[in-house]
C-alpha cells in the first residue's frame, strides 16, 4: 500500500483510503466538481474529481472506504490527488486499522508519564481530583488515550489528545520550575484537564468529527462542566482553589476571539495559554512540514500560522 506520507508528485496511484469528507463545489467559472479529503493512518490528503460526468463517479459517500485511480500533483506547496476513477471499495480490499491515523509516540508509555505527574501533585484536593479522572476512571482512560486532539488543525491522530496534553503538562512543569511564584499543583493539575471537553467535543474515529455538544458549547465549556462535577463529588474542596481552576481552564485559549469566556487573569492560567499556544503552533507547523514531502521551497501563506512558511535549509 502507498501511504499519503509517502506520495510524491508526479506519481500515478491505485489505492483504496478512507473519504473523510465529500463536497460537491464549483470552479470560477462554474463548473461542478468533487472536493475531497482522503485518509489512512499517515494523514490525510486533498483531492479533487474534476470530471465528475463520468457513470457512477459519484456513486460513495463520507466514510466510506474508496479505491482511487488517481495522479499526485502539487498545490500550494501540498501534495493534492487529481482522481480519474473512484469507487466503493469491496470488503477484503482493505483492513481498517490501516486508516486511522496514530500518534508515533508510545501511548501507553505516555500515559504511564502522565499518571507520574498526577502522582506529584501535593495538593490533597487537587491530586484526588485528578486521580479520579486519570487513575481511578478506566473508561475515562481508556478514551482518553484513544481520542484526538482537534478534528484538523493538530493532533488530529488517535492517542492525539493524551500526545498534547502531555507535552503541555511537561511544559507547565518547566514554567512552575523557573518561576517560583507560580502555583506548581494549580497549574499541572488545569494542564492536565484543560483540554478533557475534547472526548466529548469530537467524536471517535475514524469520524472524528464534532458532536452536538461539540458544536452547541464547545470543549472549553464541556471540560470545565465535567470538572465542576468531580469537584462536588469531592468533600470540603475549598471553594477558591476551584474556582481558580475552573478560571485556568476557560481562560486557556488567552482571547476572547479564540474561543475562551475569559482572558487569564492569574499567573497559573496565563503560564497555561501559552504553554497551550505553543504546543498547538509548533505541532501545526510540523504536521504541515511533513505533508510537503520533499518540497524544500516555500509552501505558501497558511492561515492557521499567519506566515508564509518553508522547510529549514538542510546543511
């Protein structure tokens, strides 16, 4: 099988991949034609039916797995699919597990790491709290490992949410190291919870895709719900320090215009913004490198970054 990562322009491909999502669009001139993402557990990839006359090319719907006659092009400094022939793959032309696409980082070993956090947390409250979700709660856990992180933007991957969550967490730790103000149990604990709305935010794979609940509140709001829960369930939690906690995660996405009811206002939740910030850029720009294959030359102006960006000069 050949994997998205490894399709180079110029090459012509008979595969089959996951639809992830199917439009019917126009060109300038209007002119209908079949805008595409396909999917295996390497990423995904744009592609395009532009003579959509010929019988049954239409004939498959998102989600379903599809065999492509297909030429690999170069738009925009990304790899593109132009399809000539697609069809509704056979049962036996595929095995699923080639289509979800994983985190390459050990899932298991991470959550091992991230319990040793939760374990480090003094705060009486704050560890019970956090051990209720990731050490006492194996449905949560297991779920938790499994989900993403964002339907696109980064950590779009299987073990994705646990991946982020973990290098935000890890990032929090250095903060509350080096700057002695900052609540050290506060912060690891709202790294940890920060972005949970997120298992009910997006759904499983491989659809990946937002919920009701997803689109009606948001994970921001889902996550500080299902903290508030826990937290009553919790005897004498001091009232404060919840409260705090809860402002660290609704304020984690720094702006207004970014998503968050409220901008940090405390040491903790503006340490947690940018520790947040910088995982999600640094994850985009990597995931968006790597689709560009061998492209050494700039790959255009990406909307998600506000820059132009292109791959560093090898020596």
């Amino acid at each position: 099988m050949k994997y998205i990562d490894s399709l180079r322009e110029g090459m012509r491909i008979s595969e089959v991949y996951l639809c992830k999502s199917k439009q019917i669009a126009q060109t300038k001139a209007g002119k209908d034609y079949g805008n595409l993402v396909l999917q295996d557990k390497t990423g995904t990839i744009d592609s395009k039916i532009w003579d959509l006359g010929s019988p049954g090319i239409c004939n498959f719907e998102a989600m379903d797995y599809v065999a492509v006659d297909a030429d690999v092009t170069m738009f925009q400094g990304n790899n593109q699919l132009n399809i000539r022939r697609i069809r509704v793959a056979d049962e036996g032309e595929y095995i699923p597990a080639d289509y979800l696409p994983v985190s390459t980082k050990d899932i298991p070993k991470m959550y091992e790491e991230l319990v040793g956090y939760v374990k480090s947390i003094k705060n009486p409250y704050l560890n019970k709290l956090a051990a209720g979700y990731f050490v006492n709660d194996p449905a949560f856990a297991k779920a938790f490992q499994f989900h993403s992180a964002a339907k696109s933007v980064h950590h779009g991957f299987v073990g994705g949410l646990l991946e982020h969550t973990l290098s935000v967490v890890k990032m929090c730790d250095y903060f509350a190291g080096f700057y002695k103000e900052i609540n050290r149990d506060l912060l690891l604990t709202a790294a940890m919870f920060h972005d949970i709305g997120k298992t009910k935010e997006l759904s499983v794979f491989p659809e990946n895709d937002y919920t009701d609940d997803g689109q009606l509140l948001g994970h921001i709001i889902i996550g500080t719900e299902m903290v508030s829960d826990r937290i009553r369930q919790i005897p004498d939690f001091p009232e404060k320090l919840a409260v705090e906690l809860k402002h660290c995660i609704l304020a984690h996405h720094g702006e207004l215009e970014y998503g968050s009811p409220k901008k940090p206002a405390l040491l903790e939740a503006m340490a947690l913004n940018l520790a947040d910030n910088a995982d999600a850029k640094m994850e985009t720009m990597i995931e968006v490198l790597r689709g560009a294959g061998n492209n050494q030359g700039w790959l255009g102006y990406n909307r998600l970054l506000e820059t132009n960006i292109r791959k560093t000069t090898e020596i």
